[in-house]
C-alpha cells in the first residue's frame, strides 16, 4: 500500500489524546496525522454506556469517514489501545499500512489476572473501573473480541513495531517481568514483518518518556511507503 498515509494516536485505558502531544508535533511535520479523545474522555461528547474496543473502533471508523481523514492508516497504539489497533486491521484491513505496538496490552492478561486474583481482589478491580470508559467486564469481552479477530491473521503482511517499556508501570504492574515479556513477544508473531525494540530507562508511557523512539519508529514505516 503506497501514498501519504494518515498517522493515528490511540491512546491507553482513560487517556486523552494529550499523552500524544511530543511525537504527534514531530510527525506532523512530515505527514497527516489524526489523535482523538474517545467517547468519555476530555474532548469528546460523553457516551451513555461503556463500550467494547470494537464498538470503539467502529466509532473511530465513523469519526475518520465524517472527517474525511483517508487511508492508508498506521496505526500507533498505548496500553489498552493495542485492542482497537488490532480489531481496526481486523475489520477494515484494505484500511492499515502499519501498527506501532507502545507497551501494549495482551489479549490474555485480564482473564489471567482473573485466574490468579481472589474475588476480593476482582472486585476491587471492578469498583475502580466503574465509570471508566471500559469497565473490568468490558476489557474481558474486548479481549475476547481480539481473539476472534485474530483468527483472520490480518497482520500477516502488515509492517508493526513492537515497542517493550523495561520498567513497568501501572498496566502491568500486577503481571510479572516474564509474563509481561511473552505477551510482548507474542504480538511478534502476528505479523511476518515485526520488530521489536525494548527501551530501557522507561516507563509505561514511551511517547512521554522516550518521544524520540516512538518517532523514530514510525517514521520507520512511513519510510517504507513512499
């Protein structure tokens, strides 16, 4: 897929498009570029219910139509944000030219937590999520939603980056170092054009601690493009 493509900034579980701020500022000076604040969060109209990632990326899909914001996409996703990156490519996948993976979240990490977490210790998770733009039981049928999508091995041929933060914040800080490493590397395995980079002296948020890598690293597929 070759042309100017149209970078977008998907963000982690409650996050604004603000956490984009330094690496959208670089890469605008080179190509389009599209960061959106989800149903209930700071920008946006706030929704009546909580969504699953595919319900998101059908309203982003919506969103870039309205504004005739056109493909092909790279995709760079936080966190949370690598559900909606995935089910994208599963959905519209004449759509995407690439995925920038930022710490991003695992399609089994919230039913192993569940697995290995007491009822009380699930519960709490669940009260802090009430409210939130994903509540603890929408991240399960989200990461559900991912692994049926994964069936359509929809990444095959598309470029993604893989980007490992060596220090871990708060989306892994209930999953071990080598857990945290294998959901990593399994991400890899979606596509037959994966690169994986682990940034060291960082935390969970890369494009804030280590904007330039996250530059880097797109500009790495937007090169391939044109």
């Amino acid at each position: 897929m070759k042309g100017m493509p149209t970078v977008i900034f998907e963000s982690g579980l409650g996050d604004d498009n603000g956490v984009w701020k330094l690496v959208q500022k670089e890469i605008s000076k080179t190509t389009i570029t599209f960061s959106y604040d989800r149903a209930q969060l700071r920008n946006s109209a706030t929704g009546d219910l909580s969504r699953t990632s595919l319900e998101q990326v059908h309203e982003l899909h919506t969103l870039l139509n309205k504004a005739k914001v056109k493909a092909p996409y790279i995709i760079v996703a936080h966190s949370i944000g690598g559900y909606n990156a995935r089910l994208f490519a599963g959905t519209y996948p004449k759509e995407l030219a690439g995925i920038i993976f930022i710490d991003c979240s695992h399609e089994n990490q919230f039913k192993d937590r569940v697995n290995r977490s007491s009822a009380e210790e699930i519960e709490m998770v669940r009260k802090q999520l009430i409210g939130e733009e994903q509540t603890f039981d929408k991240l399960l049928m989200s990461a559900k939603q991912v692994k049926e999508i994964r069936k359509k091995d929809a990444l095959r041929n598309i470029p993604i980056i893989v980007l490992t933060a060596d220090h871990k914040g708060e989306e892994s800080a209930a999953i071990s170092e080598e857990t945290w490493l294998s959901y990593q590397n399994d991400l890899l395995t979606l596509s037959d054009y994966s690169k994986h980079i682990m940034v060291k002296d960082c935390g969970h948020y890369i494009q804030k601690d280590k904007p330039q890598i996250v530059i880097d690293a797109i500009n790495e597929i937007v090169d391939k493009m044109l």
